[in-house]
C-alpha cells in the first residue's frame, strides 16, 4: 500500500476516533477533536497530491478517498446532531446525497464512465469541513469563556453547509442526467 492510499486510510479512521473525542463532551475531547480534524483534512488535500505527484494513484485510493472523505464529514455531523447542535434532518439531507451520490458514481461506472470530483463538489466538501472545524473550535473554546449565540452560530454554519450540499447534488444530478437514460 502506497502512501497516498494510507492517508486515505487513516483519514477514515480519523473521522470515527473525532467522533468519540466529540462524545466525551469536556474539553480534552473538543480540542482532540479541533487537533485531529485539522490534521484529517490536511491528508485529505495532501493524499491527492502525493499520489499524482509521484504517479500513485490506484484504483483502490480512487474507490476510498471519497468513502474516507464521507466519513471524515458524516461522523461528526452525527456527533453534532447528537449534542443538539445541528438537528438531525440536516446530517439527514448529508447523509442521504452522499448515498446517492455514491450510487449514481456507480451507476455512471458500469457505464465506462467516471464522475469526477468538479469544482461545486470541491467547494462543498470546503464548506462541510469549514463548519464542521469552526463548530469543534467554538465547543472548544466554550469550555474555558462562553460563546456568545454559540448554538446559533453552528445552526447558521449547518444551515448554509446543507443548502451548499443540496444545491451540488442537484447541479450534479442535472449535469449528469444522460446516465439515466440506459438505466
């Protein structure tokens, strides 16, 4: 396993261990979680370009890169929701486009063809990752001065995070509709 491959690795797992950071709701727990975050999104930028700068991409990167990226962003949104921070229909509306994102990619696969990341999805996965950091600095911070409208700063961040999520899914779904037409 190259490199590449094993920052796409860890970026998985990563999610998942921010998660029961998150959980443990003291500040250990959210500066673990402000640290790891950082560092998680940082391999998520720095896998790709390892891989294509010393020509490792693999089939098996290109398959979990985006399953590590949705884990690195659903985990925590769960954690978030479950705190009350965010209500759950919007990690609902997450969750539910990444589904069908996943399925349609591999729908346009059987095809011959590859949906690859584009500029809208980029700028949402910036998006999910910037509200989620913000909100995991704000519980941080919380624990030593409170935050003034801290829920309603993360609820605004989530609301503007889904509406970005939606509007991508819809641009990919109306950019891409010709692999339906087979189906």
């Amino acid at each position: 396993m190259n490199p590449a491959n094993k920052l796409t690795l860890l970026r998985g797992v990563l999610g998942i261990i921010i998660t029961i950071f998150i959980c443990f709701q003291d500040v250990f727990g959210y500066g673990m979680a402000v640290f790891l975050f950082a560092f998680a999104v940082w391999t998520d930028y720095y896998d790709g370009i390892l891989a294509r700068g010393i020509n490792q991409e693999t089939t098996f990167g290109k398959f979990m890169d985006p399953i590590s990226d949705k884990v690195l962003v659903l985990a925590p949104l769960i954690a978030l929701g479950d705190l009350g921070l965010i209500p759950l229909w919007m990690v609902l509306i997450v969750f539910i486009r990444e589904i069908l994102m996943m399925g349609m990619r591999s729908l346009a696969a059987a095809q011959g063809i590859i949906l690859g990341a584009n500029w809208f999805g980029k700028t949402k996965g910036m998006v999910q990752y910037g509200m989620i950091f913000i909100s995991f600095v704000l519980l941080f911070v919380n624990e030593f001065v409170l935050v003034p409208l801290m829920v309603e700063v993360i609820y605004g961040m989530a609301l503007v995070m889904v509406v970005m999520t939606f509007v991508t899914a819809v641009l990919v779904f109306i950019n891409n509709k010709d692999i339906f037409k087979d189906s």
